[in-house]
C-alpha cells in the first residue's frame, strides 16, 4: 500500500511538471537536486521554477528503500508528494551506548553500491541522532576498505579474520573506547620437593639473553584465564604438569611490543609430573635445576628485576611471604563469573604463615 501511494503521487507530480516543463523551450536544463540535511533545494527547468523543501522520513520497506517527503511550488501553485530515492539503507543494529553496529554478513560486495549506500545510512544516522558507527569489515570484503575511508571511518583494530573501523558522528570530542591497550604474559615458577626449579632455554632470544636459563613464560590466550594460561604454557613448553597456587607478583612496562603495554604476572606452581619432553618449536632445552644455580647465574645477578622476582619467590617458598590467589566470584554488576585474585593470610586452607 505505501509503495502503491508513493507511485500515485510521484505519478500526479510528475504529470503536473510535465505539464510545465513542456511551456518550456528546452528540455536539456532539467535538474532535480535533493539535499539529506533539510535545506532547500530547487528544481528548475527554462522558465519554470520548483522550490522544494524535505524532511527525511524513516525507510518504508524492508529494503531500507529511503523515501522523502517534499513541499514544492509551481508557478504559484503549490504541490507535495514523495520523493522515492533508489539507493538501500546498510542493515544495521542499535547499540547500548546510542551507537550503530552494521552488520558485516550483509554489506554488498560492489564497492560503488558499498559508497552510497554508506554515504545515505550516515547521513540518515546523523539526523536520528546516532553517534558512534561501527563498522567490521571481513577479509573477504578488503576492497571496500579504501570506500570507508574515503567517507572519513578510521581503523580501530585488527584480527585473522577481519578489519573493525569506527566514524564519530557528532561534532564533540568522540568517546569510542580505543583498541585493547595492553598485552598479558605469565612466567611459572615451578619447583618441586628437592628444591629444584623447572627452567628452560629458549631457540629464539635476543643475544644478550644467551645461554640464560629462565622460567617457563609465555602469552594468555583470548578469553583464557592467568591461572590456567601458566599452566597451559608450562605444559607445552616443558611436558610437566602442574597445578596454580598463587600469583607471586606482576610487572607493568610500556612500549613493549607495537607501542603496547605489557602485564606479566610471576606464578607459583606445583608439579604433578616429573618427566619433561621439549617443545622442539620453542625450547632449545629444559631441565629441573638446583634453586641455588639458578639463582647464581651472572645474568639473573646481574639484573635487579630477575634479582627481585627470584628474592620474592624465595621469601615465598619460606613462607615470608603471601602472593595472591584465586577466588572465582559472580558479581551482581555484569552477572559474569569473574576471577579475583588477593592474599589469603587468615586462609585456614592457605599454607602461607607471613607476619
């Protein structure tokens, strides 16, 4: 029924400046200009004049077809009608936050179609009032990356599978939350009843790092748990199984790695194996070491954060000492299940004694 009355008007107008446009010598003048921001436009032909104003209305369609409503005046005689422009609206949803996220599974292929198709949805984004746009682009779309940046989105970041890109509409200072801004490393401590630390040598390290043997690190996965990534990580590099006890201390340092932060958490850990096979990808060699020749070598010496991390464990293992350990709790704020780590001293489980 709309579509059928937007034809029936556009049909009565299009016969009334036709009617008009014939007194006129020349057919070749015709334009017919439509602005998205409200302001008026004007049609004109020679000797004949339209002024027509518009206010954008919602889609009509489940196309996302944009129809316009528009006022107009010919030779002193007034008309209105419906302006049908052919160009789809992007499927899209809102967001909590008075955003946009389109959807990436539905973005058209051709890039010319991407363009206006982006130019109208931002344009009507804008009147509705939205603020930040989303925009997640999947490999397989890369051509329609130079489109969105043309039309002013940025890159937000980056994974295997996809470009995400963000464009601020509002005139104010833009409040999209930046890229993830830190990247997170464990180290295991692991030490067994003879007073020997599992230690390892890895193929690939700077030179100053040579013929250093260190504890077993490595990088938490996405949306993988400190306690369970050290444990991971241990086992992949050396064979050995362990089990978490306590977070012995972090470290904060920036500019690490592509100008990002780094947190790397020290972990204290249990073996419940003893036998130890090499990760031949990563490990040059592994072998379970006296504490005291670990703690000798000129590099750990020489260094004060080796230094301290090891005095720290060490305080650990003779119960001076209380690092952190792990309660998993459901807060009331997300409903999530969260994992919060804090010293356990009046613990009756706990083992650590520190005064």
């Amino acid at each position: 029924m709309e579509l059928k009355l937007v034809n029936s008007k556009l049909l009565s107008l299009s016969k009334l400046v036709g009617r008009e446009v014939k007194k006129s010598s020349s057919f070749l003048d015709t334009k017919l200009m439509f602005g998205l921001n409200g302001t008026h436009k004007f049609y004109s032909c020679r000797g004949v004049v339209l002024k027509a104003s518009y206010d954008a209305a919602s889609s009509i369609s489940k196309e996302n077809v944009i129809v316009d409503t528009f006022s107009c005046q010919i030779n002193g005689t007034n008309c209105s009608g419906l302006y049908l422009r052919d160009v789809r609206m992007l499927d899209a949803s809102d967001d909590e936050y008075g955003g946009v996220l389109i959807n990436p599974q539905t973005l058209p292929s051709n890039p010319n179609i991407f363009a206006s198709a982006l130019r109208a949805s931002l344009s009507h984004w804008k009147l509705k009032g939205k603020k930040g746009i989303w925009l997640k682009l999947p490999v397989e779309k890369c051509d329609l990356v130079p489109v969105a940046v043309r039309e002013g989105f940025q890159y937000h970041h980056a994974e295997r599978g996809y470009l995400m890109m963000t464009y601020w509409l509002p005139d104010d200072p833009c409040m999209l939350p930046s890229n993830a801004s830190h990247q997170v490393g464990v180290g295991g401590f692991v030490i067994n009843d003879k007073n020997e630390v599992l230690v390892v040598q890895e193929k690939h390290s700077v030179p100053a790092l040579s013929g250093l043997w260190k504890i077993p690190t490595g990088f938490i996965l996405e949306s993988e748990e400190i306690f369970t990534g050290v444990v991971r990580e241990v086992k992949e590099e050396t064979g050995i199984d362990t089990e978490f006890v306590e977070v012995i201390a972090f470290r904060h340092a920036h500019n690490v790695a592509f100008e990002k932060s780094d947190l790397f958490f020290v972990c204290l850990l249990r073996p419940l194996s003893t036998r130890i096979m090499v990760d031949d990808l990563e490990i040059q060699a592994a072998k379970w070491m006296p504490l005291v020749k670990f703690v000798e070598q000129p590099l750990v010496q020489a260094d004060s954060m080796f230094k301290k991390i090891i005095d720290i464990c060490i305080a650990r293992l003779g119960k001076r000492y209380c690092g952190l350990s792990v309660h998993q709790l459901v807060s009331t704020f997300d409903g999530k299940l969260s994992s919060l780590y804090f010293n356990t001293v009046e613990d009756s489980d706990s083992n650590c004694q520190a005064k």
